[in-house]
C-alpha cells in the first residue's frame, strides 16, 4: 500500500485528496431538491419516514393482537381471520419493510457517504429509482388491506400450501399482492444495495483504508453484501409461489384436497419452500442485527470515550457471523421433517456462531471497562441492547439444539426468544442511533429528558414484556393462537396463571407502545425548538461530524474532501489536548504525538 | 494475498501520521458495479438449479424433451457473445466501423436468440407442455424467462450505448459500455450453457 509521508513537519501542505470528482447533479426545482432528490441525505429521510410510519401501523397492529389475548372478544372486529392477518404483516412489516429498509436504506444512505468522506453514492439515480421501487413495494402492501379478502394470513413466513389455498384469510388477493411487493421490494433493495457496496469499494476518500472505516460501516457493509446474495432466494421463491398461485404449476403444492375437492396440484414441495425462504431468512436476521452491531460499537466508544476494544476481532467477527448465517439455515426447520441429519449439521453450525458473537459481547464489554462512561441518551440504548442481545443469544442457544427446539416450536418461547434477538435489540440500536444522529441530521439536540424517559420505559417495558413470554413458552402455550379461553369464557387449556401473564403482557405492551408517541413527538417538536447541536456535540471521531455546515449540505464536505490520518476510534489519546483526535486531524502538537 | 494484508493492519498503530494514497480499487467503478451485480445474478441461477436439482428427485418429474431449436439458439447466444468481443476489441483499438458492426451484430443476434427463445415456447406450448402440465416444463419456462429478462435488461444498456455511437460519440468515450456489455454477454452466455447443460444432463 502505497504512503504518503505527510509528517515532516506540520505545517507541510498535504495534496488534495485525488479522488475521482463524483459529478453531481444539481436539481434546480423544489421538487428535485425534495422529492425526486439524488441526494443520499434526502433519501435517506425518504427511507426512513416512510419505514417509521409503516412500522407504526405494524406497531398498532401487535397491540390489537395483544388486547385480542389478553381479554378475548373485547374488540369485536378482531375476528380469527383479522387476528391471523395482523400476525403476518406485523411480522412481515417489522423485519422487511421496516428494519431492513431503515438500516440498509436509511442508516446506509444516511452514513455510508458522510463516514467515508465520499460526496454521494456512486450511482445516485440508482439510489434514487431504489426509494421510490421501495416505496411502490410498501403501497402495495398496504393496499392488501383493502381488497376483497383482506392482507393474506399465512404468517410472516408465507409456507405453501396453506398460504395460497381457500381457508387462509387473504389467499386470493393478499397473497398476490404480497408476493409482488416482496419482489418489487428485492429489486428496489437490489438497486441501493448494489450503490452501497460498490460506494465502500470505490468511493472511500484519501486514507480511508478499509481497517480505518468505522465499525457502523464494517457492519451496514457486510450487512448489504448478505442481503445481496440472499434475496434472491426471496426473490425466486416468490416467483415459483405466484406461479403455483396464478398458473397452477406445482413447485411447491403438493397433491391436495381442499374443501372435498381434488386441485390440479401434485407432486410439489412445501418444504423445498421451506430451504428456499429460510436461505434467505437466516441471513435476513444478520442484515437486521449486524447494522445493530456496528452501531452499537460506535455508540459505545464515542459515549465512553474510549477506543473499542480488539478493533481487528470487531471487523473479522462480522465478516464471520455473516459468512455462517448462509450456513444455519435449517435451524428454523427442525419440526419440518427434513432428514434428520441435516439437523445434526445445522445444530453445529448454529452453535458456532457463538464464538463470533461472544468476542463481540466481550468487546462491548471491555470497551466499557474503566471507560469516561457518559450515560447520555444514546448511551443508555446502546447499554440496553448489549443487555438484551445477550438475553436473545443465550435463549438461542436452548432453540439451536434439536431435541430442545422440538417441544419448544411454535410456542411463545420462540416468539420470546426472536423478539429478543432480532425485535428488540436491533430496535433498541435504531433508537440509539437516531439520539445520536439527530444532531447531525437536523442541527439540533433532541430533548434529553423525554428520551431518558423513552428510554426507561421502553427498555423496562420490553422486559416485562418479553420475560414472562418464555415462561408461556415453557409451559407449552402455542403462537398464533387466536385465543386462550374457551367458550365459557374462561382459559381452556391453559392454567389461570398463564392467562394472568397474558394480560400482564398486553399491559406492557400498551405502555411500551403509548411511550413511542413521547419518541414520535420529541421527533418532531425537536427539529424546531431543540437546543442548537452545533457541529460535534458528542466529540466524535468520525467524518460525519467534522463537515463544515450542519446538517450537511448537497456534497456533505467543502470544496475539498477530508483526508484521513487515523482510525476512528481515538478517544482519550494519552497527551492529547483533547479527550479526541478527529480521523482528519494529522499528528501534530495538540495529539500529543510527533509530528 | 492482500486482503488478508488488509485485514490484519493495526490501524491503531501502524501509519499513524501518514495519509494512505489507497482508496478503492483501481479498477473502475462501472466494473466493480457489474462484478457485484454479476454476484447477485449468479445467487439467483445458483438458487433455481438447487431448486430444480430437489424438485428433480420428486416422482412426478417427467424430463422434457429438448427442441432442436435449442441447439441453434444457442449457437446465436454464441455468436452474439462472440460479436460483442469483437466489438470490445475492436473499442480498445479505437476502430468505429469496427464497433460499430460488432454492437450491431451482437445485438441483433441477441434479439434472435430471445425470438428464438419465445419460438421455442410456442413449439412447446403446441405439443401441450404447458407451463403447469409438468414441473419439469414449470422449470424450463421459469428459467428461460429469467434468462431472457436478463438478457432483456442487457440490451436496454446496449441500446443506450449504441444510440450514443450512431449520434458521434467518440469510441473512447463508449468504450467502457461496450466493455461492460461484452462481459455482461459472455456471463449470460455461461448461465445459459449451465442451464441448457442442466436441461440435457436431466
């Protein structure tokens, strides 16, 4: 690698930054500059707005579910059809269009350029064109909730032959538009996918060398380069299912008889469905946490400042994790009756991955140890995930062995144990980010007392709960269960207690939800009336907070772009003037290091 | 190798003071574009043959006969691949007549192999394998419509830059377009000889 010698003395000229001039487009009307903007930043917004307020809707939808369960037949248009429904596209909302499309699409646009003292994406009318195929992809989805028949019901998952046959709700309408969305979501996630890679490779400004990329970057990347080479068997699966669906052929549809009557199918596959959709559904849990990971990473060293421990094991542990997550796949299928020695193979590899995220709950930890820790808003959630991840992991573990998993399956157990893992943690990340993102993006502080509030009763709130459901889970309580009692109004074939904890649940439920309106409001009131944020207010490192306006302008830096002379993590450099030494700042008298 | 150079720098100690001049590869963005986006074509092929591959071993499967047409459509594939190299070389040494007849050939071939393609649909459609009547014959109309919307999107950028040269555009200036689109050709023509491959060996 070829090195430039820039430390002579001090006051030496350092070269501009040779990089290739990303030509960029300047739009001339409002439109252009708002809407159909090319602009990461914008799109970024883009991203994450229309994926808050989907998630919203999802949000709403996981409280009815939970009113439903706790005191059944209390909102009577909560039929078994309109329960079964809302389990689906809250599942299918929370993990796709909303986690996946707000790491990927909108912390990956947002970040990615700024971080990496780039100008914008490589592609910038691809990045564009992405949102907007997103966007179509998120109305049709919701217009499923408005044709005959309503969303499809088939569960997040979308196995066949339930989920295209008459019985399911949905199964005309729902799951054909739903299809349709997921392939138009893969192609629009494709674009900015591809736009995010090919930027990390090749648009990385003068220094920014892939072990000084921060670890937010690290992760989005690898995050981007899983969701890749995943979708596809999304992609392709729902293709094959709108063929079994629309035009009869048999890939997936076994020889079946539905309502007394004989279909056309034979012969299909359902579990072939299975290894297609859990290809692309194991990675899919990695391209939620990984960006997760690489956040909290940052979080962690920037609020305690100091450097994140064993930087080097950081970036190898995410390639690691996400080289395994194509390799465990078959774990969600252990009650599938796939051969019984693929469980074998796959219980191994699950448990491997272990190794990988345990050096990083290590590192977490040791970056916090003896740290300058400031608990400040983001602080706390990065805190909170580290605990909850854990939480999530350690119940993986009992889910990764066969002969646990099989009583355990499809009890709430399991829906404890996801939830945990890849809701809540990564969630709790998203939360973390945007306290310490905010700033930037709009100039100004949000309040920090109603996000110390936000904070203690989301994060309580989640345990409460999310705990007592393992306990469900434990004693054999089945998900997706429209309700609990029988017709006496009494529970059926639980005992008392459990039905106690259900309405315990749905208690927490309610507050943890009511308590992101103070999050929503805080959001908006914020950008007007917060406290001005100035450039840096965290004291951070990385590029994103050195650029000259805040939040940054068309082009993110100045005339010329940043050079870098170090790693993103030198926080509390012994002898330095100050307690960090931005990634642009050369050695000289005030880094206390030679010049 | 260097990446495992990479990956085991300390970036916390080593070079401190010193500006890197490596960013990015050297190789041109348009390029490390389509190699990722070529990444992403193959996770879709690879996926549908592991597919047709567990499919195959259902009792139901009845193999499909292959038209004859087939062979000649793939000699077209061929020779359209064959074309655009000419048309690459003949950009690198700056020749426009050249270029100009190896786009036009490669992408009037192509065109032939996508009718050709839709002929042999209607051949196979007449003798009553349908797409639903078997999943050998589901398989064979999914993978060669995949196939051909690839081959689809490739025209659409060899349009753009064929356009461009009919309009003067300098061969230096379209040479990376016609660089990329041989690539683009010759991918699609490997996919297509694994899938035909998949077709006769099954």
């Amino acid at each position: 690698m070829a090195l430039t010698d820039v430390t002579h003395d001090a006051q030496d000229f350092v070269p501009a930054v040779e990089v290739e001039e990303v030509e960029l487009y300047h739009p001339k009307t409002w439109l252009g500059k708002y809407v159909f903007s090319q602009d990461a930043k914008i799109i970024a917004l883009q991203y994450s707005i229309t994926a808050m307020a989907v998630g919203l809707l999802a949000l709403v939808l996981s409280v009815l579910m939970r009113i439903q369960l706790a005191w059944p037949g209390a909102l009577s248009f909560i039929t078994p059809d309109a329960y079964i429904q809302f389990v689906t596209m809250h599942g299918m909302i929370m993990v796709i269009y909303l986690l996946t499309a707000l790491f990927l699409g909108g912390f990956g646009n947002y970040l990615i350029p700024l971080m990496l003292g780039a100008r914008d994406m490589v592609f910038p009318y691809v990045n564009m064109i992405s949102y907007w195929v997103y966007l179509f992809a998120v109305l049709l989805l919701l217009a499923s909730f408005f044709t005959p028949g309503g969303p499809t019901g088939s569960g997040w998952t979308l196995y066949p032959p339930q989920a295209i046959l008459p019985g399911t709700p949905g199964s005309g309408w729902g799951i054909t538009l739903m299809v349709i969305s997921l392939v138009f979501f893969v192609i629009g996630f494709t674009m900015g996918g591809l736009n995010y890679v090919v930027t990390v490779l090749q648009a990385r400004t003068r220094g920014m060398t892939l072990m000084r990329m921060p670890l937010t970057i690290w992760a989005i990347f690898t995050a981007t380069v899983l969701a890749l080479l995943a979708f596809p068997a999304l992609l392709v699966s729902c293709i094959m299912m709108s063929l079994d669906n629309l035009l009869g052929t048999s890939y997936f549809m076994p020889a079946i008889v539905s309502l007394g009557q004989q279909l056309d199918y034979s012969g299909g596959s359902p579990v072939l469905f299975q290894h297609l959709f859990w290809f692309f559904g194991h990675p899919e849990v990695y391209i939620v946490a990984l960006p997760a990971f690489g956040i909290v990473s940052d979080l962690l060293s920037v609020h305690a400042r100091k450097n994140i421990f064993g930087y080097r094991l950081m970036v190898w542990a995410i390639v690691v994790i996400g080289g395994l997550s194509f390799v465990v796949w078959a774990h969600h299928m252990y009650v599938s009756g796939m051969n019984p020695y693929f469980g074998f193979f796959f219980a191994t590899t699950t448990l491997i991955i272990a190794v990988p995220t345990a050096i990083k709950v290590y590192n977490w930890v040791l970056t916090l140890w003896r740290g300058n820790i400031r608990l400040t808003v983001p602080m706390l959630y990065a805190i909170g995930f580290v605990f909850t991840f854990i939480n999530g992991g350690l119940t993986g573990i009992f889910l990764g062995n066969v002969i646990v998993d099989v009583p355990l399956s499809d009890t709430y157990f399991v829906v404890a144990h996801f939830h945990m893992v890849m809701a809540v943690s990564p969630i709790l990340a998203v939360f973390g980010a945007v306290y310490h993102w905010y700033p930037k993006i709009t100039g100004r502080m949000l309040n920090e007392g109603l996000g110390r509030f936000h904070f203690w009763v989301t994060f309580v709130g989640l345990y409460c709960l999310y705990y007592p459901m393992h306990y469900l889970g434990i004693l054999g309580v089945p998900r997706r269960y429209f309700s609990n009692v029988g017709p006496n109004g009494l529970p059926d074939f639980i005992p008392d207690s459990a039905q106690f904890v259900n309405i315990w649940i749905t208690i927490a439920a309610i507050c943890v939800a009511s308590s992101q309106l103070v999050f929503l409001y805080n959001l908006f009131a914020s950008a007007t009336r917060g406290k001005p944020a100035g450039g840096n207010p965290w004291g951070a490192t990385t590029l994103e907070w050195q650029t000259t306006n805040t939040p940054p302008t068309h082009g993110n830096f100045g005339k010329e772009l940043p050079s870098v002379y170090r790693w993103a993590y030198d926080y509390s450099v012994p002898g330095a003037e100050e307690d960090f030494i931005p990634q642009n700042v050369p050695a000289g008298k005030n880094t206390g290091q030679a010049s | 190798m260097s990446i495992f150079r990479t990956l085991s720098t300390k970036p916390w100690i080593a070079e401190r003071g010193y500006v890197s001049d490596s960013h990015g590869f050297r190789l041109p963005t348009a390029k490390v574009f389509l190699s990722v986006f070529l990444g992403v074509v193959t996770s879709v092929f690879g996926l549908l043959t592991a597919a047709y591959f567990i499919r195959m071993a259902y009792a139901d499967w009845q193999a499909l006969p292959v038209p004859a047409l087939l062979w000649l459509n793939t000699a077209i594939l061929i020779l359209s691949s064959v074309t655009l190299q000419w048309a690459r070389v003949a950009a690198s040494r700056e020749q426009a007549d050249g270029v100009r007849r190896g786009l036009l050939a490669g992408g009037a071939l192509a065109f032939a192999f996508l009718v050709g393609q839709l002929l042999v649909w209607r051949q196979l459609g007449s003798l009553g394998y349908f797409v639903d009547s078997n999943p050998s014959n589901s398989f064979f109309y999914l993978i060669t419509g995949l196939h051909g919307l690839h081959l689809l999107g490739g025209l659409v950028a060899w349009f753009r830059a064929s356009v461009r040269l009919w309009r003067g555009a300098e061969v230096a200036k379209i040479r990376m377009s016609v660089e990329l689109c041989a690539v683009y050709w010759h991918f699609l023509l490997l996919v297509w000889l694994v899938m035909f491959g998949l077709l006769l060996v099954t």
